[in-house]
C-alpha cells in the first residue's frame, strides 16, 4: 500500500470496495443470504477467551484465541459453527500474498455462507472493537451490508490496519503462523484479487473448539501501538483549549481554538511542533476548492511529515471525536494506517461530513476563514487531487501559541 498522506480520500468506499476490483486493498467480501441476525442483544452469547485449532488438510494446524470480551457476537457464532462441523470441508477461496486468506465459504466462490447473519462488530457500526488488524489476527468477512457476516473469515497476513473499524476483527494467531505464511506466498491463483481455483484450494480438514482458556490468553493479543507513539495513555497531554494563529505569507492570519479536552493526543502534538518551530516556512501543498487546505509537510509533497506518530482520535479507530468536518474545522491528515498521522493538518474549506468518523478534527477557525476562501480561489493546482507546484505552495511564516 502507498504511504501517501491524504487528508480526506480514504473514505468508506475503499473498505465497501466490491472483492472484485482486484487490489490488495480491497476487503474481504461476501454476498451470502441470512435467515436471521444474531446481535449483541441476543441470549447465549460466549465471553471470555476460547482456544481453536484450524487444521488444513497438507499444511497442518494453525491455533488461535478468540476473544468473545471483545467480540461477543463474532465468537459465539465462529464457535457455534464449529461445534456444528459446519466448517469441515471447506476451503481458503481467496488468498493474496501481504495481505489475508479467506475461507469459511461452502460454495467456495466467495459468494456464500451460513444461514444466520452477524451484527459487525466494530466502531463504524457502532460497536467498540480494539483489536487491531494486525498479522495473524482473524476477522470476519461481509459484504457492504455492515451486519452481512456469516460463515467467512479471513485470516491477516501482514498488517493491514485500514480495516480497523469497519470489519470485525476478533482473534489472532497463536501458532501456526508459518503455515499462513506458505499458504499465502504459495497458493496459485489467477488475478490479482487473489482468487484460487476450486483444485487448488487449500482444505479445511476440521475446526475445533479446544475451550474456554483461562484471561492469561489475553498476554497474547496483538497491538498496534508501540512505545514510540503519542497515545491517550501518554504522560504530559494537555487539555482544555488553546489559541493558535497560521501567519501566511501574503495572505494573512488564521486564528484556531484546539480543543484538548476533546483530541488530547492530536492538540498536544499539534502544540509540541508549535513550540519547537517546526511549521514555520513550511507550505499548503494540496488545496481543493470547496474541500479543503493541506500543509504541515516539510517536504511539501505530501509524503513527508515529522518524526512522532499519533494515535488517531476518531471513531473507526475506537476512539469517540464528536467535531464535525464542517467549514473552517481543523483536522489531521494520514495514511491508510489509523495511527499514522504526524505533522500534515488540513482546514475545512466547506462542509465535509463525510470524513466524519474517520479523521482526527481537533479545532475550529474563530477568526480569518476569508483568507481560506481566498487561498482556495486563487492557488493554482495542477490535477483534480489539488497538488500545487512548489513554486505557487503558499508558505507558513508563522504558526505561534496565543495566550
């Protein structure tokens, strides 16, 4: 995947993206038929963490944990499924090398499923989901339909985070990664969407519940965000509101209010780089008129940022943000990695709604918004996705903290 850094592109239509597009980002799919939902609400759903043994008939046997406090509907269904030998038989129909292999499909086409449909887990269906999709993690496939689940699965070969809030995402790998690894660097398939031949799929031997394992199973969970990032869990975040003014060459001042209290980790960074002058000289290298200004790069060409990487704070990364993109808001920009934001902010030129839950609004223009409009009217770009020459960039003289 690109490590471009876009300040608004990355929107539900890349994870709703149909499997058939044929790019390793499209999301593992499914248009199997339902008889019923089960939900959150309903009675005899697992908790705790339960032990299963994948074995795949030529390859061997992959265990993984499944965490029901996580994912109460997913496991309780995955379990169910097991327990009734649904599984046994089966094929991985979808498989592509850095990415996942899917299976669970009884037509073996991706087109299929069990009977009984899932409510998806996860925060764009409005359900906190916090394990991340990282390698070896297990996570349900679906189609558009955020509650389609059913039968198929996938399981992540390398990290592949910009699922993270849209799929759910409710187990990982606790041996037998080796044989993900050979099954998905050698399975032959015939696009680049990775589908298998019927021949050539590799078979499910059997799906078995080992039981319930003791919360110890939780040391084993994977997660995405080191000792390096600036979390929620980091010492010295501020909160409340801080004023801030963008001086920009030939133009003018742009007064903010950041509000901490609401993105803590996003208004700390953001006032860090403040301090240590890092914004001024820098320039807006992405400008769309009626979307939005893009700076913040020192390289100016979208691809650079600063060294410190923050978590994001909005939604599909399980995190509550309740600033709307509207005209004149803040936000961070990022890359398909929810926690890849740095330095590259971008401010609202007119309502955009739709970034809503995905990217990390942390403030408001209060004063200066006229001179976005004017950015916006006269900068001249060179391609619909607003790049603008370095020459015509307009530059940051100034960012600074006002008391």
């Amino acid at each position: 995947m690109k490590k471009k850094l876009l300040s608004a592109v990355l929107l539900s239509g890349l994870v709703l993206a149909v499997a058939a597009c044929g790019k390793k980002d499209d999301i593992p799919h499914t248009n199997g038929t339902s008889t019923g939902l089960l939900t959150q609400e309903s009675e005899d759903l697992l908790s705790g963490q339960y032990g299963v043994e994948i074995e795949i008939e030529k390859y061997g046997t992959i265990a993984l944990t499944l965490d029901a406090d996580i994912a109460p509907v997913s496991v309780t269904n995955f379990v169910n499924l097991a327990n009734a030998d649904f599984y046994d038989g089966l094929t991985f129909h979808r498989i592509m090398d850095g990415f996942m292999m899917q299976g669970g499909d009884p037509e073996g086409t991706g087109m299929g499923g069990s009977a009984q449909n899932i409510k998806g887990e996860f925060a764009a269906n409005g359900i906190t989901n916090t394990l991340n999709h990282t390698r070896g993690v297990i996570s349900m496939a679906r189609a558009n339909d955020p509650d389609s689940a059913s039968s198929q699965f996938f399981i992540v070969h390398e990290d592949s985070t910009f699922l993270d809030g849209n799929y759910a995402a409710f187990g990982w790998v606790t041996d037998g990664m080796d044989i993900v690894d050979t099954i998905c660097t050698s399975a032959p398939v015939v696009d680049n969407n990775g589908t298998v031949p019927a021949k050539n799929q590799p078979v499910i031997k059997d799906v078995r519940v080992i039981g319930e394992l003791g919360k110890d199973a939780l040391s084993a969970k994977p997660t995405l965000l080191d000792s390096s990032m600036l979390t929620r869990d980091s010492e010295g975040l501020l909160s409340g509101k801080h004023n801030v003014e963008i001086e920009i060459e030939e133009y003018g001042t742009i007064a903010l209010t950041l509000d901490a209290d609401l993105a803590p980790v996003t208004v700390t960074n953001f006032i860090n780089l403040v301090k240590d002058d890092f914004y001024n000289g820098i320039t807006f290298h992405r400008i769309i008129n009626g979307f939005m200004i893009q700076g913040g790069d020192p390289q100016g060409t979208g691809m650079g940022g600063s060294e410190q990487k923050i978590q994001g704070e909005f939604m599909t990364n399980g995190i509550v943000n309740t600033l709307s993109h509207t005209r004149g808001v803040i936000s961070m920009a990022r890359t398909n990695d929810p926690n890849s934001a740095s330095s590259q902010f971008f401010i609202m030129h007119q309502d955009s709604l739709h970034l809503d839950g995905s990217y990390a609004a942390f403030g408001q223009v209060t004063n200066g918004i006229e001179i976005v409009d004017a950015i916006c009217k006269d900068t001249p770009i060179q391609d619909s996705n607003g790049t603008v020459l370095k020459a015509d960039q307009p530059k940051i003289k100034e960012i600074r903290i006002v008391e």
